[in-house]
C-alpha cells in the first residue's frame, strides 16, 4: 500500500458518509469550522493534516486507528 493510500480511504469513507447523511461538504466545513477549500484539499489528500500524522503514527505502532480513543 502505498503512503497515500490510507489518506485517499480517508476521504472516500468520509464522502460516502457524507452522500449517506445527504450532506455537502460545504455544510460539513461549516460544523467543523475549516474552510471548504482546506476541507476537499483534506478529503482529496492534497495536504497534510494532523489525522494523516496520526494514521502515520498508528501504522508504525501496527495499531489501527480505531483503536484510539477520542473523547
């Protein structure tokens, strides 16, 4: 798998939730508070993020991202 690739998954999973909750990107960015551009640059893996860092940090561990707690 290449470096990339878990950043591409990241954002289709959270495209697809967003198709399933019938919500824009642009309404998405809003509750989250970035703006649009930095959220599809995020969603399309054209940026680094702090989430893209953790993922890296996880696959080093072995460890899955989910098995991080985020209360």
């Amino acid at each position: 798998m290449q470096k990339s690739e878990p950043y591409k998954q990241f954002g289709r999973i959270v495209k697809k939730r967003l198709i399933d909750l019938g919500m824009s990107q642009r309404e998405l960015a809003k509750r989250v508070g970035v703006n649009e551009n930095y959220l599809t640059d995020v969603l399309s893996s054209n940026i680094q993020t702090q989430m893209q860092n953790s993922i890296d940090n996880a696959n080093s561990l072995k460890m899955a991202i989910g098995k991080f707690k985020v209360n």
